[in-house]
C-alpha cells in the first residue's frame, strides 16, 4: 500500500488551511474552484429548449403547483397567483418576471472566508454524499445503521479532500442521535470539523432557524452581516408529482428571507414521479422546480436560488430505481439546457445504483460525473461516497469518488492544452530526433513534476509490483487511504471561546427540547 | 446471479445472424451502428489547431520521418519526398495534397454482409482487446501466459457481444502457438469463429499476405471483389519518435496496394518517446501518422486510411505509461480536432493502467471512453477486455466493458430525448395530477418494456436483495456472464466447404513453414 506507507509525519503548521496541499495521508491537489472549460452537450435544438419550456409553463398554468403550506400559498395568492386550495396556478409571465430576479451566480462564504464558492459563473463545484440512512464499509462488510462516529468520520474526509467544496446534509444520518436533537449535534461537529458552506435540513422552522443561528456563530456575524450575503445553503424536494410538501416550503422561505442559498431538487423518477419519457420528466421537474424559485423571489427578490435536477429512471423490471443510466444523463443535459435559458445555477449529482465500492459503482458515478459536466451543474451534490441509490454511505467509495474528482479537476486546467512554443516542443522534438528520449532533455526536466496528474489512490504499478505489494484492489486501497487521513485529520482551527458559544446553544437548545419530529 | 440463473436455452435458430438480439445468456441490444450525436469537445481554438498542424508539418519539413523500408523510402522519393538515406522529408503541400486523396468515410465488408461497418459519418464503432500476450481471470487468480484456447474464448465473445463492431488483433496472444505458424492458426479461430471485420498484423509480408488470402477464402471472393472495396484492415504503430520500422511498413504498403483498411496509431507516451507537453505529443503523433497516409494515398490513391492517436502520458514516478489520465482525454479530443481539419476517420481505445477489473479498471476505461466519444472518434481499438495497460487480457473485463459500451451505445439513441407530443407527456401529467403515480397510465404501460435501457451485468436490486443473491461484486457476476455466454456459444455459420478451403490452406501454409521470425 504506497499510499499509506510512504505517509510521512508533518513537520508543523496546523490543519485545515484552505490553502494549503493536503496534510500528510496523501498528496492532493490544491483548493481551487474548477472552471467547466468544456462547451456543454446540447441534445435539445432551439425548438426542443422552446417545447419543454411550454410544456413546463403549461403545467403552472392550468394544472397548477400543490402548496401544502398555508403561508406559502397566502404569499403565492397575494403576488397575483391563482389559487384553489392548496392548488397555485401561475400564468408564465410571472414565472418568467419572478425567475430573471434571481442572480444567475452568487457566492456562498463560510467560517473561512477562504472556502467561498461561487455558485455559477461556469464553476463545478463539488459536495460530500448526503442523507444515508446507512452506512458501509469494508471493515464491518455489511450495511449498518448509521451513528454519530460515521458522521464525525465522513465529516472529517469532507474536510480532508480539497475536491470536495461544500459539506453537504448528513454525509450519514446518525440514527443514534434522537431526531429532536440530531441536528444540533451533527451541525456542531460539522461547524467543528469543517470549516466549509455548510447545509441546513429544511425539516420543519427549528432545524433550519438553529443551523442559521449556528453557522451565525461559528462565523461570529451580526445577524446583518449573516444576511448581506448567502454563509449556506438549503436544498428542497418536490413530493412529485406536483407537490410542495409543509416542512420543506417552511425552510425554503426562511432560508430565502435570510439571503442563504436556496436550492430546489424535484426528484423525478421517469415512470413513478413523472411521465416515462425523459423530455416530459424534465419539464414536470422544472416546473416544480420553478415554482419554488417564483416564491423565493416573492419573499426576497434576488434571493440566491438555483434549479436542480434527480430525473433519473426506474429499472421497470423491479421498479427499483436506477442512476447513472443513459436516460438519466440526457435527462441532466436537457435541464442544462434548460438552466442555461432561464439563467439559473445549476445543482446534479454524482449517483450509482451500486451496493458496494466496485465497477458497476464507478461506471455509474462516471456516468453521472460526466452528466454533470456536459450539462454544466454548477454544483455535484453526493459527489463523493454513495452507494445503494443513497442508502448506503461509504468510506471506500468517498476516497475513490476523491480520486475521479481531482481527475476531473485537472480534466478542466486549460495548462494541459497549451499550445505556446513551449507547449509544442518543437525544440525537444528536433533535439531528440529520430533515436533518441525524451526523459533526458531540459524541455521534459523542467516539467516532469508538474506536466501529469499524479494519482493518491490509481496504482499505476505492473502487474507484477502490484502483486509484490499484496495484490490489494482498489476498493481494499481505498479503505487503507481512509484510515490513515482519519488517523492524521486535525480539525480546522476555531477559536475556543466559539467553539464555547456553539456548544453552549447545543446545549440550551437540548434544554428547551430541540425540534419537534411529529411532522 | 440473476443473469445466469435467468438464462433460457433457445427454442433454435442459426447463431450468428447479425440482427438478432443475442443468443440466450444474457439479453443484448441488437447489432446497430451507433451514431455520435453529441457534438464533439474541442479544447483547442482556430488558432491552436493551426499551431498545431504548422508544428506537424515542421516536423515533417525539417526534421523528417526514418523509414526503415527501402521500397518505403523509394516510393516516397520517386514522389518528390527529399531522402536523406533513411530519412524522408516532405513539403507540406505534398503531405496535404496526398492527405486529401485519402476518403473522410469508408467501408469494410466481412464474409457476412450483414456486419459491414462504417468508418467516418459520425460512426462509433468499438472492437476487443488486440495483443496482450497475458491473460487473467478470476478463476485462475493470476496473471498468466496467454494460449490458443484463451485466445478463442476471448474470439467468441467478440463474436457474442453486438456491441463489438469489429474484431481486433489477437485478443489475447496465444505464445503456446509457434510465431511462425501464429498468424494461420489464430486466424482459421477469428474467421471461423467470429463473422466480423478480421485484423492482420503487419508484421513481415507473410502474415499479412496470409490472412487477405484466408479472408478472401472466407467471404469466397475472387481477387478483384477482394480490392473493389476494404474487406479487412491493419494497423501500424511508428516507433516514436519519427520512426517507421519494416516489417509495419511492408504490411501498410500492402495493405495499401490492396484497398483495405490502414490505420496508424503512433504510441507517443509524452515525456518518454514524444514531448512532455501534450500539444507537442499531439503534432508529433500526427506527423508520424500523416508520413504513412501520404505513403499509402501515393501507392493507391483513395486507399482508405484512418489517423490513429496513442498519445498518453507516463507516471513520472516511475516511467509507467498510464492511461485514461486527464491528459489522456485531451490528448485524444485535440487529436479529433487534428482529424477532423485532415478529414481522416480517426481510431482512439479504450484503455487502463488496472491490473484488476476494479473501480479504478472501471474509471480509467470510462475515461478513455468518453475521450473517444468527446473527440469524434469512428473505431475504438482494445474497448472490452483490456488491463494492465494492454499488457493483460481478461474476460471479466470484457464483458464489464461490454455493459458499458451498451449504455454508451443506447446514450447514443436520440429516442431519448423525444420531444414530440409523446415525449412530453403532458397529458400523462394532466392525467395523474398531484397525487397519483405514473406507472398505471396509459403512457407508461404502452412504452415501460422500451422505454429504458436494460442493463445485462448492472445490479439494481437493493442491497438486502443483492445480498439474498449471494453479495456478488461485479467481476464475479461478469465472470458467471462469461461462462454462460461460452457455453451457450455457437459459430457463425459458415459452408462446411469453405471451412475445408480455409483449413487446407492453413495446412498447406504450416507445410511451407509459416512465416519468419527472424524479424
């Protein structure tokens, strides 16, 4: 195991700096915040664009969105929607008007003001699975409930990996911890051992009003200073078909009130959800999805918002549902498309059907990767350890999803393509001839340590050195990789007197009973 | 194992027949030319492209190519080339000249009309491994020397699979046969064994004359029906850097003189046999490979030609090429951008550095693949059954390559983003409204058994259910695919007298002693 056993000790410095390489486990690539260099796969013409578009107008004009929550639909009726019930129908002129309010790129600031991201603006950026009820890997070799330490422990690759940019919900939901009190603890250890744009659940007004508080604090903001510009990020989903259901309208208008990032996925399994075709399942996706984004900007106009997408299909054999398939990257390029039109952020997801960390779970997450990029998401939800359709969180599969990330960050460095003198060579070429190597001339030494990507987790070794080193597979690899960052991971800096103040609200929150849970 | 328990024996039939869905071991998608719809990635601007070509042509110009081939070299000087002993130089009007003589598109006919492909017109077509000279598989745990009969079992599933287009060179070499008599035997296996586009190796004019005989044998042609249009191809490698070596050119040479299929795929592995920097290996590679095409466009004008690209980079670690890496997948779509201002059909791989068919095998393959897709690649050399950076050929792989290449094939498939009154189901929408489900319509029930693609190794049961079936990981149930589809096996038909005719020369061939080795 070469990446483990050549680890060496730090000599100093602390942890957590955003800007530095990687402690010491593995060598990563830097922080940045990629740029999508690549020209997006359109499979729609102009006509198809315009014919999803009305088919998603024509579903907020005559069928109409359910509302189940009475605020929302108070706010809906009163800036001119139609309203029957918790039935809002809105005519595509207000859409349109309500959805140019929204900023086509914002930025979201942590703790550290140097984990920003920006969401938009050809950026890809990167999240942490989310929401696994389980949790797996190759130590235990089966699917388990997940706990608290799981957490803290995928919290802390969260962290680690300079690819992964945002933290996102529960990498693992701690069923160890009461629901009441769940997210207090999970956003005090994610505000402790990350200092990256976190997420707040939108399940019910006192989960999301306590991450607000909490990301407050960590970042010692006056409650102005938390407002003037988005510190996090919420993200709902449509109870399709055609349905926003009480808890999430409840956070999304209080997250789009307070300026925070507001991100509405519908999740549209074509066949279940949504009509079995791909076009009709991403209109029906859009206007879900944009009738959420109309409300935000009633509330806030110009409340940072973005439109994601989860259209994927089911295997309709099973009726399981399937990620990663060709329906489901034609479904994410075709919202690309369509994001692009209503000039929306955009969120997908790095997703696989796949219980364990093998090669039906990289193909899939492949196919999902490159989906993202071809439709130009912004911002990779799940991008780094699901299994199982996101049952099922994994160690193994975080590190080796970290791997194909840093592949693709390097992917976009526009250095590879470098077509200046010295990026042509012609005088290594004519130095070299017809008989010679490369390896030796001044053009390749001065180059070699940055000309190629260098893996943490690839084994590039022959066959036979990799059998001398124990014939490990990658998922083994990976599993190896993960214990030695957890064994060397230091938690960002936090000043005490914070971390103080966070546990004291932890504390009085628990106190008056956390949040309810009958919802 | 779902897919081998499943597994029904056939009521009867002929094997073979090119349009049906694939004998009994697993379903298949039927035998189709895939069209790439998506339009390519282009990472280099106007400007770069044509720095690049002025690179190649500099190179060609100034620097010149070895041609180890004295009838090579007189041919090229006869046609205005400068000679300088074994080193040729040629103007870049000459080189554009004999380069547009060279089709954009052409065709290659088997002995079974029925699998004539399509080289250039947006085709992608994908062939098996060629050339490792070990085999692994996870019955045998270990690498191993590979032989005739693991060369033939690889042939069948060349055969089997409708997502292989064309076949390779050996899929596995078979060193229990002598390599004098190699060629015959392997070749007797690939044309009675498979009914697809053959391969001959230029490796001395022997061989290469051998196998255009058997393959006129095959397809019972006369001389002149053989050279009226491409029946077979060969694929030379230049010995980078600006080398051409003998026994390659003999073969090009008679290839070319014959009308069948000519591709060249310099190995240019960037900081060992071509520059550090991509661009420069990008030029250098194309130099090399527009030297040859000019060759064949002067020995038969209009012979069909195809520019290949091998260009990849090496661990810098350890000199080990490695494959599938970021600078691999612009490498190959610059390429694509070269091939397309050439107007060459253009070859790419797909490829790995594994050792094992792991996730990393998995990532590494969907890399190179989606290089070919971005880049407009028309044939995909080694796309099932590689590892070890082609130094290993296994079956697990193939057929794990195989799944993908199905997805890759239905991604492909415009029906899934149908934008018609269908496509947009808006109806189905009106009809379940806000709180039904999709499966029980009219929409769903008439499309569900088509509308999605159906995969043959993916595992989309939940885990427990997966974990009923035995906690399979992929190369397992790959595995088990293999051994269902060898068993299920049958030929190709082919007349028991053409088969005699094929034998008889073989025989008589041996008699004579084969070819030399002494090359």
């Amino acid at each position: 195991m070469n990446e483990v056993s050549t680890r060496r000790k730090r000599g100093g410095g602390r942890a957590g700096h955003a800007t530095r390489r990687g402690t010491a486990a593995i060598e990563q690539l830097p922080w940045i915040l990629p740029v999508n260099i690549d020209r997006p796969t359109e499979p729609l013409t102009e006509e198809g664009v315009a014919r999803i578009h009305d088919t998603a107008m024509v579903i907020l004009e005559e069928l109409g969105i359910e509302f189940l929550n009475p605020e929302a639909v108070r706010i809906l009726g009163e800036a001119g929607c139609r309203v029957s019930g918790e039935n809002v129908r809105m005519d595509r002129e207000m859409v349109m008007e309500y959805v140019r309010k929204a900023p086509s790129s914002f930025t979201m600031t942590p703790r550290n003001p140097e984990r920003q991201i920006t969401m938009g603006s050809n950026h890809i950026l990167f999240g942490n699975v989310s929401s696994p009820p389980s949790y797996w890997d190759l130590e235990i070799g089966r699917k388990v409930s997940g706990t608290r330490e799981m957490c803290q422990n995928l919290l802390k690759l969260t962290q680690y990996f300079n690819c992964i940019h945002f933290a996102g919900g529960y990498p693992v939901e701690p069923v160890d911890l009461h629901a009441s009190i769940r997210h207090l603890d999970v956003l005090y250890d994610k505000l402790t051992l990350t200092d990256k744009v976190p997420h707040a659940y939108s399940l019910g007004k006192e989960r999301v009003e306590d991450v607000m508080e909490m990301v407050r604090i960590a970042a010692q903001l006056s409650d102005a200073e938390f407002e003037a510009s988005p510190r996090m990020y919420t993200n709902i989903n449509s109870t399709s078909p055609l349905k926003h259901d009480y808890p999430m309208l409840d956070g999304w208008m209080r997250c789009a009130a307070r300026n925070q990032g507001c991100i509405v996925t519908p999740f549209t399994l074509a066949g279940a959800m949504a009509p079995v075709t791909m076009a009709g399942a991403v209109a029906q996706s859009l206007a879900e999805g944009l009738s959420a984004i109309v409300l935000a900007q009633i509330i806030r106009p110009g409340a940072p918002c973005a439109i994601g997408t989860f259209t994927s299909n089911v295997d309709m054999k099973s009726g399981a549902p399937a990620f990663g398939t060709p329906e489901y990257m034609r479904a994410t390029q075709m919202t690309g498309q369509m994001a692009r039109y209503y000039g929306l952020p955009m969120r997908s997801s790095g997703v696989c059907a796949a219980n364990v960390p093998d090669g039906q779970a990289m193909w899939e997450t492949e196919h999902s990767l490159w989906a993202a990029i071809q439709s130009g998401t912004n911002m990779v939800y799940h991008a780094a350890g699901w299994l199982e359709g996101g049952l099922i969180a994994s160690p193994e599969k975080f590190v080796m999803d970290c791997e194909v990330l840093q592949q693709l960050i390097r992917y976009m460095d526009p250095a590879i393509c470098d077509v200046s003198d010295d990026g042509l060579g012609l005088e290594a070429i004519r130095e070299v001839g017809s008989s010679g190597h490369f390896f030796g001339t001044k053009h390749t030494q001065e180059r070699y340590t940055t000309a190629f990507y260098q893996p943490f987790l690839s084994d590039w070794k022959n066959y036979e050195a990799w059998e001398a080193a124990g014939s490990i597979w990658t998922a083994e690899r990976a599993h190896h990789v993960y214990k030695a960052i957890l064994e060397d991971f230091e938690a960002p800096p936090m000043e005490e007197s914070v971390r103080e103040e966070l546990a004291a609200f932890v504390e009085r929150r628990k106190s008056e009973g956390g949040a309810p849970t009958d919802f």
